[in-house]
C-alpha cells in the first residue's frame, strides 16, 4: 500500500484552492490507485467526496469553495484506494494555514497535556454549518431565508442538521457571573462565559458548545495566540442559551457511566500515586508517548 505526505492547500482567490499531495517512493504500480479529494467545515466531518477516482494525479482545484464567510475554515484529506485488495489509507487532515512548524507544534503538545490532564474538564463542540443543504421545513425559496427559528430540523440554522458531528475536547471553562433582568415584558437570566482551549478543535463563533453538566453556550467571540500564522492557543467567549431555546433540543449522546469529567490525576494524592491504585510504575512512559514524546 503506498503513503501519502505532504499534502497542502494553497490558492490567493475568492474563487478556488489548489490542494497537492505526494506519496513515498514505492515500486508499487500507481495505476492500480485510485486517489480521492474529500472536505469539510469541521475537524471530525462529515466529509463530503469532491474528487475522484483520478489515477496518477496529484493536484486538483477545488472550484466550488464558499470562501464569502471570514469565519469559515475548510478541511481537506486525501484517500487513497487500492480496489483490487479493498485496502484505504487516508492523509493527515490540512487546511489553508498549513502545518506548524516544530515550536509550534511543541506549544500544541504541551497545551493539550495542559488542558486534558490538569486544567480542563471535557465539553463537547458542535460546529455550525454554514452552507450545504437548505433546511426543507423551514427555509422559504421565494423569501431567500428561514421562517422559524425554533425549526427542529435545522435548529435555527437554515440548514438540514443544523450541526456539524460533535467533538469531544477539555477546556477550561471560567465560571460566570449570575444575573436577572426583569422587566415588565420579559425576563432574562443573562450569563456569559471564557473558556479557553488547545488549538484543536477550531472553534467559531455561532458554533455551540455544551460543557459537563449541560450547560448549552453559543460562541461569540474567538481569539488567541498563533506563531506563523498557525493557533497554538484558543480563548473564546460565549453566552449562555435561555431555557427553552432550540438548542436544548440538539441530541447529545454520552456514556455517562464512564464519563470522567477532569483528569483522573486531579482526584488522587500527587504525592503517592501507586499507593493510590490508579497507575503502574512506568505510567509516565505511556502518558508522554500519547502526546508525541519518545519516553
């Protein structure tokens, strides 16, 4: 089975993007593969084919990407098919920022040991779809818009699903500060919360985020910190749903029986953890080599 490297997404238009890919030197028969382009708006899919089969090419352009909205950010991979034995083999996923350079990726590797092992509790994102198809219960064709925001089907969206598949991620969610606003026509429970993250997943705004104890958030803002251009860091602002929104509606399946919300390390003694039972004596080896070190 031969292996892709270096695949890459360029392009300076409105228009297009130019995704390239290489493979290792084999002496396999390139004309017995056939290679696929696939994309999507968030990290954990759903992927939609745009390319393919195309047998011993390496570059396509992508004609038909929605580049209008500043906050959307395009996914790629490439699959490569072997049809005579049935075998896959996938890219690493990339986008047009391109891959972090070695500090960059060092900062990535130590905030995500950061957020998932000390500081962070788990949450689930569920990123927003911005285009695909129109919601056929509440979109008006004439009218070029919805006409219910409490649509079920596209959750206030506009379109069918509404959301992306949900990715499961620690963060450290900063706790807000409660407030009633009560007039004579309504009433309110306004809360906004920061929570902060490594730089995966993406997170944009209108994207919405349920953290351990079900809590729904929608996000308004995000920031951060990059090196070239690549984020290391994630700060994002969000404002709690009202009780009743739509958005409680969205399903979100969990196993709760083995739901750890924190690090297991946050919940024994630091000082002796075999005592405790809950690691082995080169527990350490194990847990650095999950986040890319060589123990």
């Amino acid at each position: 089975m031969i292996t892709l490297k270096n695949v890459r997404v360029t392009g300076f238009s409105r228009y297009y993007y130019d995704i390239y890919w290489e493979i290792e030197n084999t002496r396999s028969d390139l004309q017995e593969y056939e290679f696929y382009v696939e994309r999507s708006e968030a990290e954990a899919g759903p992927w939609v084919q745009m390319a393919g089969p195309l047998i011993d090419r390496f570059y396509i352009r992508d004609n038909e990407v929605p580049l209008i909205s500043a906050n959307r950010t395009l996914f790629y991979r490439v699959k490569v098919r072997h049809p005579m034995s049935g075998k896959v083999e996938y890219s690493d996923i990339v986008d047009r920022w391109g891959k972090e350079d070695k500090i960059a990726a060092e900062i990535i590797r130590l905030e995500t040991m950061l957020f998932q092992e000390f500081v962070g509790t788990v949450g689930w994102l569920f990123p927003r779809r911005t285009f695909g198809q129109r919601c056929p219960q509440c979109w008006d064709e004439v009218l070029q818009k919805r006409i219910d925001d409490q649509c079920p089907t596209c959750f206030g969206t506009g379109f069918s699903g509404g959301y992306h598949y949900p990715i499961q991620f620690f963060a450290q969610v900063d706790e807000s500060e409660m407030t009633e606003q009560a007039t004579v026509h309504d009433h309110n429970q306004q809360r906004m919360f920061r929570f902060r993250c490594p730089a995966s997943p993406e997170v944009r705004p209108m994207d919405l985020f349920i953290d351990s104890h079900n809590r729904r958030m929608r996000v308004v803002r995000v920031g951060g910190t990059t090196r070239l251009l690549v984020t290391v860091h994630q700060e994002i602002d969000a404002v709690a749903l009202q009780p009743g929104s739509i958005e409680d509606s969205v399903p979100l399946h969990v196993d709760e029986e083995d739901l750890q919300t924190a690090g297991w390390r946050n919940y024994v003694n630091a000082q002796c953890l075999e005592s405790a039972g809950v690691t082995p004596t080169d527990a350490l080896g194990p847990l650095l080599g999950a986040y890319g070190y060589d123990p």
